[in-house]
C-alpha cells in the first residue's frame, strides 16, 4: 500500500542505462525509477539522444517540434519516446544535431567538450519545456549531478511565478569532485538573471559553479551513501563545497544506492556459462576455469583469483594496485583477473605486470560486459583500493556472486562491507584504511591467508555476502521520503 499519494516524478539524468552509460549514475537512472513505478508513482524520464544511444525496444518521435529558451536565437529539439526496458517508465530523449549528436556523453579524444555548459543547460530548460508540451506538471524533479545543477535555479527564477514554479527539487550528488565550472555565459545562454553570479547561488571562484548552483537551489538533496553525505561536509572531502554542504545539511540525506538485481543474478546471469546460487556452487568453480583460460591464467582451482573491473585512475586507488601487484605476485599464491582502461600510464603499467607475470596476472584493456560478469562470479575476492568512493556498486555485484570483496573504508564501501572478525562467523569482506601501497599488500596478504588457513570461515564470507539484500526497494521508499519533505516544504502541501 502506498505510504503517501501518488506522485508525479520527473527524472533528468544526462545517462540512463541501458540507453547510454559512462558511471553509476546511469545505473541509478535505470533501476530507481522502475523501483517508484512499482511503488504506484508516475515517473518519467528525460536524457539527452547522443549519437551513441542504444535503441531498446520501439521509439517513436513526438508529433511536434520541441521548442526551447536558450540563447539568442530558436533553438529546436526532436523529442523520442520510448520506455524503460522491464517496466511502462516513459523515456524522452531529446534529439539536438548540435549539442547532441556526437556519440560522447562529457568527452571525447580530446578532452571535456568545451560547450559541455551550454549542452546541459539546453537539457535542463528543456526537460521542463517538455513538461509544458506534454501538459504534465510533475510534483518533483530529481536532478542528477553538475549537469542538471541549475534546474532548481530555473524553478527558482525565471520559471517561479509559472505552473512549473511549484515543482519541488531533488538534487543527488554522484561525484562532488566533478562540479562543472563555466565561464558566465551560460547565464546568458540559459537566460537567467546575472544577479544569480554571486557566491550563495552560482559563483564560484570567479566563474559559474553549475554543482554549487544545485545545492544551493534544490529544495532537498541527497548523496548516494550515508557516509559520503558526511565526507563531503569535511575540507578533506567537499572538494571546496564542505562549507555550502554544511549550510544545507539539514537537506542532505545520504541514500545508499541499489542494484539491479535481474541484471546481477549469478543464478540466471545470461554472460555466464554456467550459474549457480548460494548453495549449488559448482557453477563457481566452473567461472573460475572459465576465467583463468579466458585471461591466460594458469589451471587452477585451488589458487586465489582476485578479481578488479575498474576505471584505471587514481580515485579508484589503481596506482596503489600498480604499485603493490609486483611484490604480491612475487610472494603470494594468487592470480588476478583485471578489466579496465584509463589514465595510460596506468594501462601500461599492468601490461607489464601481466608480461612479467604470465599465467598469475591477466589484464583486458577496455570495456567487455560479458567478461565483467565472469569476473565477478569467477574470483574469490574482488579488489577496490579506491581512494574516494561515494557509493560503489561493484562491491555489491561481488557480494551477490559469492565474491568477498577487499576495498579500502571509504564511502559507500564503509557502508556495505561488513568488516571480516577471525575467529568468528562474522562479516562479508576486508576493510584497510590508509589509502597506500603497504595497505593494499597486507590486506591482499590477509584475504590469501584466510582463504588458505581458513577456509570455513571464507566460505562463510562468501555466504553472508549472498545473504544481504542490495535491492532498491528500501531506497526506492527513501526517496519517496526524500520527495515528499520538499513537496511539502515547497508548496506546504501534505502528501502524506
């Protein structure tokens, strides 16, 4: 039964999987709204139509043309409407030859697109001039990330004496680090007032702050983990925000993310060859050869397989792995299976590992969805030495494949891994603190000699990681929450 009425909920994401994904964001975008759909709520979706976008399912184009207010002339959009696969969720993408065509979502080969400001300013006007079109006024609009941080200003200004000026705000941060910087003219572009240039709305260090102008204008906010919604109120983790963090933390609710637990299902996986669930682990064992062979890794079932599917940069902490895989593939029996691209040096760097040590280090370059499952049910541990990590998912793909994760306490990481207690049947993974080489190698060290000397209590991690529920349904009822506080601390309205 419903806990509050049905809302109407408009979702404007610049990535939704499985039409197009760089991050978690996208995964997020995907798995929530068919979360609140079930919950009785009337969700929708905008995103961008860049060229890379996978087509799922029928599209068909709005009847009329989407006119948008931006900038000095006309500027037109083709809407497409489709739905999110598994459910009835409408999603509109907004088709623009000039901001949107070319198949990258932030960057190309030559770095952030420089008219990245203008590209998501024409996404957030016209999200809302789409609701206009379609004559569906929602109660809320949840914004994702620097890309969407001025929606609320919108709502705020220009829009506030309009039927859209009602509409509360819902701003979730995905990466604090990433806050896209602009030069003033996306003011004008976007054509809201110069006075918004100041230091308590959009400012910042001399130019536009599109993140700082979210978390000053939405209504409530939310972060993707509890404990990275109080690191990013430090010095150390607001990356130059703490200070605005701290002025709206009675907004601010950390909201652990979800995963899809259909896509992530090691008993009906459709990459694996072979499936297995918690207590028929003969498929495990079977991904495991699978793994070593599709990596070149020496026959084994009996050596430790540590597992990494990661971007090669140094917030994941990779460089901490580059520096420590050498010394741990000198002296420990252990293999590691890694999936990844990135930051070159990084890329070259585990190439040689993998040459110098063939058969014990395996290394893909790239993206492969397919291999990315297999790692994750083919090893016996999975690897996150990251250094900043608001939420992770890939810890919890790990857990839900009988894979005991080992990751530095950070973030969502702290708030989904249940430290390991020898002795005891307690825990679902291993836990170091000090982001550094040394770190790494003795927790690695630690994980090898647990699953060696004690191997009935590494089966018991495996088991209470396949035991936890990472299902968005008690986030889902969160962010339903989440909405109603601001409808009602926006309009006064009780929805309850």
């Amino acid at each position: 039964m419903l806990r509050v009425r049905p809302l109407r909920i408009l979702i404007v994401t610049p990535e939704v999987e499985p039409f197009v994904k760089v991050g978690g964001l996208a995964d997020m975008a995907g798995a929530l709204p068919k979360e609140l759909a079930a919950l009785g709520h009337d969700v929708r979706i905008v995103c961008p139509a860049y060229g890379s976008v996978k087509v799922h399912g029928t599209r068909a184009a709005l009847p009329e043309p989407l006119g948008v207010d931006v900038g000095t002339e006309a500027h037109w959009a083709r809407t497409w409407e489709t739905t999110l696969p598994g459910s009835k969720v409408p999603v509109y993408l907004l088709e623009h030859d000039g901001f949107f065509s070319r198949p990258d979502v932030y960057a190309g080969p030559w770095g952030s697109h420089g008219d990245n400001d203008l590209r998501f300013v024409f996404l957030c006007r016209g999200a809302l001039a789409l609701c206009q079109q379609l004559d569906w006024i929602p109660d809320v609009v949840h914004g994702h990330d620097w890309t969407t941080g001025l929606l609320p200003v919108y709502l705020n200004t220009t829009l506030k004496d309009t039927p859209l000026g009602r509409i509360a705000s819902v701003f979730t941060i995905h990466n604090l680090e990433h806050q896209g910087y602009a030069d003033r003219r996306v003011l004008d572009f976007a054509r809201l007032p110069a006075s918004e240039f100041r230091a308590d709305s959009v400012e910042s260090t001399g130019a536009v702050n599109m993140m700082k102008a979210g978390l000053y204008h939405s209504t409530k906010l939310t972060t993707v983990s509890p404990t990275y919604a109080e690191e990013i109120k430090t010095p150390a983790g607001g990356w130059g925000l703490d200070h605005v963090l701290r002025f709206r933390a009675g907004d601010l609710m950390g909201i652990l993310n979800g995963i899809d637990t259909s896509a992530w299902d090691p008993s009906t996986d459709k990459y694996l060859k072979h499936n297995y669930t918690p207590t028929k682990l003969a498929g495990k064992i079977a991904c495991k050869s699978e793994l070593q062979k599709r990596l070149g890794l020496t026959p084994d079932a009996n050596v430790a397989v540590f597992g990494v599917v990661a971007r090669f940069a140094s917030q994941k902490g990779l460089d901490l792995l580059a520096e420590a895989l050498p010394h741990i593939a000198d002296r420990m029996q252990v293999q590691f299976a890694i999936l990844g691209s990135g930051d070159p040096g990084l890329e070259h760097a585990f190439r040689w590992v993998a040459g110098q040590y063939p058969g014990k280090v395996g290394v893909y370059i790239g993206y492969d969805n397919e291999l990315s499952h297999l790692i994750q049910a083919g090893s016996d541990c999975f690897v996150m030495p990251s250094r900043s990590e608001p939420c992770g998912l890939t810890q919890m793909y790990a857990m839900r494949y009988g894979t005991v994760p080992l990751a530095r306490a950070t973030g969502g990481l702290i708030d989904t891994i249940e430290q390991y207690v020898e002795g005891t049947v307690k825990g679902t993974g291993f836990l170091f603190e000090d982001a550094t080489a040394p770190a790494l190698y003795n927790t690695v060290g630690w994980a090898c000699a647990t699953y060696y000397d004690r191997p009935q209590e590494f089966a018991r991690l495996r088991q209470n990681g396949m035991a936890k529920d990472f299902s968005w349904r008690t986030s889902a009822e969160s962010y339903v929450d989440v909405y109603r506080w601001a409808i009602e601390q926006r309009t006064g309205e009780k929805v309850a």
